[in-house]
C-alpha cells in the first residue's frame, strides 16, 4: 500500500484529478483570482513535508525533528522580505482569510472598529462584511465607491474615519480595477489614529512585479494571499516593518488562531517568492496589465460597462445591464464555451448578490499561459458573441462555435505546470 501510487489506491480520485487538469488546459480561465503554478511550486506541494508538525517560529519550536523545516521556513521568510521590501514577514497563514483574521486579533478587541470597503463596492468579506465573523463580532463601517467613476470616496473614508475613529483600517479588496491609492490611506490612518492593514491579495504579484505601487512605508501591516498574481500555492503571509507590529502578528498567527504550519505549502511559497523575483516575473507582471487593458478596451467598444470606465491592474468588472442580461446566466454560457468567469455584483447593484448584474474577469492565467494583447481581443470578442447571443435567447450554435475556437486557442498556449 504505502509505495503504491494514486492512480493504484485510488483510481476515482485520481481519474477526477486527471479530468481537472485536462479542463484547466482546455479552457480560457479569466478568474481573477487564479492562476496556473509552475510545475517546481507543484512538487513542492505534493512532498513529505506535509507530515511534519512545527507548532512554533525557526528556533523556537514545540516539536524536535525542526533541522530541515527551520531551514525551509527561514528561506521563505527571507525571500517575502527581499522581494516586498520588508523587516518581518509570516508565512504560516493557512490562507488569506485566516491572515486577515490575525490582524484582528493582533489590534482589535471584540467589538472594537474597523473600517474596511462594503463587499459590494469590491471589498472582501474579512474587511468587516455582515455575514463574517469579522462583521459580527467587530463593529464594522463600510466605505464604497462614487456612484459617477467607480472609484473609491478619499473623502468619505476620511469622513467616516473621522466620525467612527476606527482602531484598524482595511484597503483593497477582490473586485477592484484600479490603483490603490496607500499613501491617502494612510495618512488618514495616522489622523485617527488607526493601524492600516493593506490586503494585497489580488495584486501581490503586480506589487511584487512592479506593475502596482508597493503598499511599503505606507501601510503599517501587508497581508496577502499567495496564489492569485503571486502565482504561489495556496497559502498567505503577512508582513510588517515595525517590530512591535511583527510581534503582534506572529503571536495573533500562532498560537493564537492556529496550529502547525502547512511545512509543504511553505516549501512551495518559498519556491514562488524564487521565481517571482527573477527579470521574467516583471515581464509577466507588466503583460498581465497590458492584457487587462486591451481586454478591457476591446469589451468597452463593443458596448459593454465597465465598473471605473477600465482598468489599472489584472482585472475588469462589467455591468451586463445594458447588455439586457444577469451576471449569472452570462457565466454559466461562457463557462460552457470554454470562457471561465464568475458572476459577481456591481457597485449600487439592485439585483441579489446570488443573481447579480456583473462579472469579474481577469488575466493573470491567460498571461501565466503566455497569451498577449491579440489574444485578449479575441477573448473580448467571443465574450461579446455568446453574451449577446445568450440575451437574445438563442446561444447554442454561438456556444458551441466559440468552444471549438477556444480548444483552437488553448492547445497553442500550454498552460504552466500541466502535463
Ligand atoms: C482572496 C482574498 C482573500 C482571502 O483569501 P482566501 O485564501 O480565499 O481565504 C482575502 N482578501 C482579499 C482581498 C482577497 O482577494
């Protein structure tokens, strides 16, 4: 049993996992938050260090056995360091909304403030959202956007800093198309007295790659997930330039919220936060704006509504309201085209967040594969074919043409990390 492979033990799942790798190849992923990891970040996942215990930090921990993970874990950590620009960094999070979490328990006591944006308006539900341990446990004040540019209100999160003197501030967000403008943020953090917490999840890569400002110097704690742009496996980091910020965020991750770190997925953050700092990673990350940009151009001249008019970073958010159809049923035909998108509400939305107006594309996966500026045209193209053919009631014929050009288009752009 123990040296048998997974296609002996267990043909089911091994078939599924096959099935999902051969859909991953075949079809145009536009989900904003995804990625396709390179095949090193792949093996570094699928290791033995996933049966190592290592309750603690490097050189202080609960368990012996530590001479190879301690090794492992201070390379990581020196890497985040390096690539952001930082004194501390925690790779331990589980995932982006466990890391945010810990910022909580770091600055905040139950009941305590926070100012985040609305996940309406594109923020995340960890930002302080009803439905979120973090809007239900925290006193939570939601900023948005202006209803006439899409863009975040400076002066309505300054004034609602003002009036609710919230004790932790939050920016960024997962439906954002433009800049984050950190130094505003902070300096109406420093007026109210606030710790500014930057969530860079989306754009961790575009920072890393210097297609986005660095919120460094600016925000007073940096968290991110590590497998959108990042293009790193599942996992997140926080990270800080203050001392007594690190402390605080170190104890908040472990042992305050969690147990053992995920040793495998620290291995495979270490091996992202490698590639990301090589030249190709800039290039990667410049051709993933560019690629939203001549998405986005191409979308807006067919007619379509684009949340802010555009886009600065790897994403596009657009109303299908005038396209005379709902968020979801849009996806859903693209996604059997071969289109992968999601549903997703716009600002100001009148419609239920399970059946909203919009969808949120982006293009870190077709970039990772390569694809440029003339595929993402092509892509803007279909999108308009089936979206206009769906509204219209009539999209079978559509569906089924744009699928044989998308498999066309996919078997000429291999995606990373597949077979
Ligand atoms: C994706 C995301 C998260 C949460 O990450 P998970 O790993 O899904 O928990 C947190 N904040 C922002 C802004 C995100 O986009």
């Amino acid at each position: 049993m123990a040296g048998n492979s997974l296609n002996s033990v267990d043909p089911e799942i091994a078939g599924l996992i096959t099935a999902e790798e051969r859909r991953q190849a075949d079809t145009v992923k536009l989900i904003a938050s995804e990625n396709y990891v390179s095949r090193a970040v792949l093996e570094a996942t699928g290791t033995v260090l996933t049966n190592k215990y290592s309750e603690g930090y490097a050189g202080k921990r609960y368990y012996e056995g530590q001479q190879v993970i301690d090794q492992i874990e201070t390379i990581a950590v020196e890497r985040a360091k390096s690539l952001f620009g930082v004194n501390h960094a925690n790779v331990q999070p589980y995932s982006g909304s466990p890391a945010n979490l810990a910022i909580y328990l770091a600055f905040l006591n139950p009941g305590d403030t926070v100012l985040g944006m609305g996940l309406p308006f594109g923020g995340h539900l960890t930002h302080g959202w009803s439905v979120s341990a973090t809007g239900k446990w925290f006193n939570s004040v939601r900023y948005g956007v202006r209803k006439e540019t899409g863009r975040i209100d400076m002066d309505e999160v300054r004034a609602l800093a003002l009036e609710h003197r919230p004790k932790l501030i939050f920016c960024g967000g997962t439906a954002i198309p433009r800049t984050i403008d950190f130094p505003a943020f902070a300096e109406i953090a420093r007026e109210v007295g606030a710790v500014l917490a930057a969530d860079i999840a989306h754009i961790a890569g575009l920072v890393a790659g210097g297609a986005h400002p660095s919120p460094v110097g600016h925000a007073d704690v940096i968290s991110t997930t590590t497998h959108k742009t990042l293009r790193g496996p599942r996992g997140a980091m926080l990270m800080a330039t203050s001392d007594e910020h690190a402390t605080a965020l170190n104890k908040a991750v472990f042992p305050g919220l969690q147990g053992g770190p995920h040793n495998h997925t620290t291995a495979a953050i270490a091996v992202a936060l490698h590639e990301a700092a090589q030249p190709d990673f800039k290039a990667y990350a410049a051709q993933v704006v560019k690629n939203a940009q001549a998405l986005a151009d191409e979308l807006a001249g067919r007619g379509f509504d684009l949340v802010s008019g555009g886009t600065d970073n790897h994403l596009i958010l657009m109303d299908l309201t005038p396209k005379g159809i709902g968020g979801k049923p849009a996806a859903k035909a693209l996604d059997r085209a071969g289109l992968e998108t999601n549903y997703n509400t716009v600002p100001f939305d009148p419609r239920k967040p399970f059946d909203p107006s919009g969808i949120r594309i982006g293009t870190p996966s077709v970039t990772s594969r390569g694809m440029g500026e003339a595929e993402m045209r092509q892509i803007g193209a279909w999108i308009d074919e089936v979206v206009t053919a769906v509204a219209k009631g009539d999209a079978e014929d559509v569906i089924g043409r744009v699928h044989r050009e998308v498999s066309d288009l996919t078997a000429q752009f291999p995606a990373p990390g597949l077979s």
